[in-house]
C-alpha cells in the first residue's frame, strides 16, 4: 500500500508498533507482548497531516481511526486519475 500511495506522489510510510486491548487494572498499565506486533501504513495529506491507513481485517484495535472520506476528502482527482 505505501508503495502504490508513493507512485501516486502521495508521501507514506509503514510503521511498526504493538496493539493490545489486554489492561491490567491492578497496574494501570496495558500488557504489550511480542504477539502483539503489528505494522500498518500512515499517508500525508495537507491540511489533515498524517492518517492511518490498516488493511489488516479486524486492525482496529488500539487505533484512533480516521474515515477514508474524511481523509480523503479534497483529492478527489488523485483518486480519479
């Protein structure tokens, strides 16, 4: 995905990172493991900086989402072309 956005003249990146929804109530604190390794995309648009992109099925855990259309929203022609 950041390589097609990039052909596109879109900047992107592929992030690595963890995301977990296992909270310890008695530390306060979330339980980040190795299984909990993930890696998703981020694009740069102006105006809304950068957006998380996760083609991943089911990858919206621990992730603030942002709506394609909203994302998208003024690059019409990018996505036309």
């Amino acid at each position: 995905m950041a390589v097609m956005l990039r052909t596109l003249h879109i900047p992107a990146r592929v992030v690595n990172g963890f995301r977990s929804d296992e909270f310890n109530d008695v530390t306060g604190n979330y339980v980040v493991r190795a299984k909990n390794a993930h890696s998703w995309v981020e694009a740069y648009f102006p105006g809304y900086g950068w957006t998380t992109f996760d083609p991943t099925p089911g990858g919206d855990i621990g992730h603030r989402k942002v709506g394609t259309e909203h994302a998208l929203s003024g690059c019409g022609a990018i996505l036309l072309a």
